[in-house]
C-alpha cells in the first residue's frame, strides 16, 4: 500500500461526519450557511461524541446511495435541514 492510499484511508476513516455529508450532497451547502464554522465545529462535535464509529464507516461503505442516514446518526437532522435547502435553492 503506498503512502498516499494509506493517507486517503485514514483521512476517510477519521472524518466520517464529512464522508456522509457528502454521501446525501449536502457538503456544498454546509459550505454557503452564513455562520458555516459554528455550525460545521457543532457537526463535527456530535459526530465525535456519538460513539458509532465503526458501525458509521460501516454504514458508509455499504450504502452508495441512501435515502436517510442511520438511525443513530447524531447529524441526521441537520442532514435533512440541509437536504430541505439545497431542494429549495
């Protein structure tokens, strides 16, 4: 394995919060909300604490086009909230 897919595997593995806003398109825009860093810190925080990290990459390695996320994903509400503007714009 070269370095750089052993960079890319572990930057994968530790950001999942990222891997599944990008999973539902909504990583965009996250990016345009006006206060975009307290509400990313806030995301990130929730995700850190949810305790699922193995089940969540899991989950994202399974699931190439979902409808929702997991059950116990801490982010799923601000997922729809996101998923409700990018539908709206």
């Amino acid at each position: 394995m070269s370095l750089y897919e052993i960079l890319a595997s572990v930057c994968a593995q530790s950001t999942p919060m990222h891997r599944m806003m990008e999973r539902f398109g909504v990583d965009g825009t996250l990016k345009t909300l006006p206060h975009q860093g307290e509400v990313t810190d806030r995301a990130v925080e929730r995700c850190r604490s949810c305790g699922h990290d193995s089940a969540c990459a899991e989950w994202l390695d399974h699931n190439k086009q979902p409808e929702t996320p997991p059950e116990y994903c801490r982010n799923a509400g601000l997922i729809e909230r996101l998923r409700g503007v990018a539908v709206d714009d």
